[in-house]
C-alpha cells in the first residue's frame, strides 16, 4: 500500500499515525512507498481492509529508494 491509501484511509496523517503509534511527523516522513512492517501493522489495523503489497519490495532499486523504517 502506498501512504496516500493509508492517509486516505484513516482521514488524516494525525489519525494515521496514531493508528499504529507513530508521530504525524514521522508519517510526513515517510515515503510514499511505506514501509514494509508499517504495512503489514496497518494490514492488521485495518483487519484486512488494506493490505501490505510485497511487489513495491521486489523492485530493483528499492534499497536506493527508501530510506529509514
């Protein structure tokens, strides 16, 4: 998933990031690509409503695309 569905999702980057712990700043951070264990975290948040996408973690480059957890 990306971080827009996520935002989308839960309305707002605040309410997201509450969702699964974190400070809005550190959603504001993230890439667009989230990453993976967030995705998983809202997989199980959501109950399923989203899910994490392991095709974004097989494409070349992704190392050189994301940086942080």
């Amino acid at each position: 998933m990306t971080k827009t569905q996520a935002i989308t999702f839960f309305r707002s980057q605040k309410a997201l990031g509450e969702a699964i712990g974190k400070a809005k700043s550190t959603v504001s951070n993230y890439s667009e690509i989230l990453p993976r264990g967030v995705q998983f975290e809202i997989q199980v948040k959501t109950q399923g409503q989203l899910m994490a996408d392991p095709e974004f973690y097989q494409q070349p480059n992704f190392q050189n695309q994301h940086l942080g957890s």
